[in-house]
C-alpha cells in the first residue's frame, strides 16, 4: 500500500508543480511587458505632445528664417540669388536636427552614475 500512497502524493506534487509554474510564467510575462507599458504612459503623454510643439516650433523658426531674409535683404538677394534665403533656412534646420541627436544619443548624467 505505500507505494500507491506514495504514487498518488507525487501526482499531487506534480500539479502542484505545475500551477506554480504556469503562475511563474504569467507573473514573469506581466513583470516584462504589461508593468513597463503602463510605466511608459506618462513618458508618452508628456513626450509626444512636446515632441509635436518642438517639431512645429522649429518649422515656425525656419520659416521665420527664410521670410526675414527675403523681406529685409530687399533687393541684394533677388534674382539669380533667391536660393540663398532657402539655403540658410535650411543649414539653420540642419543643425537644429545635429544638435537635437546629439543630446539625444548622448548618455544622461544618471546613466553615467549608475555605471
């Protein structure tokens, strides 16, 4: 009779086994992708919406860029010269974009900290 006993605890161990797993895997799963979704909502919903106002602010300034050197250059930049308003605006542009990936790719205080 023991060893039927027996049979029948480690069956009972073996689903017990088995629930905790499954309860592991489904913890371990939320921990990775469901925790860190609901952690980046306030990033995003500061981060977009400024992205946005940034992104526009400089097409504004480029804008302003190009209409002031066309209004208050008067007649020098005129002609076979008109390229030049458009090449300045968009060099300014350019490194506007340099130097918005460049603090981008460059590693915070805090990262540095940490290492």
């Amino acid at each position: 009779m023991a060893p039927t006993g027996a049979k029948k605890s480690e069956e009972k161990g073996t689903a017990e086994v088995i629930a905790d797993l499954w309860q592991l895997v489904k913890d371990y799963a939320k921990q990775e992708t469901v925790d860190p979704l609901k952690s980046i909502g306030r990033f995003l919903a500061y981060g977009v919406p400024g992205a946005l106002l940034l992104g526009l602010g400089v097409l504004f300034a480029a804008l302003a860029i190009l209409r002031g050197l066309q209004t208050e250059t008067g007649p020098h930049l005129t002609g076979s010269w008109n390229w030049v308003p458009y090449a300045v605006a968009l060099v300014v542009s350019a490194v506007v974009i340099a130097l918005a990936v460049k603090a981008i790719s460059k590693p915070s205080k805090s990262a540095k900290a940490r290492s």
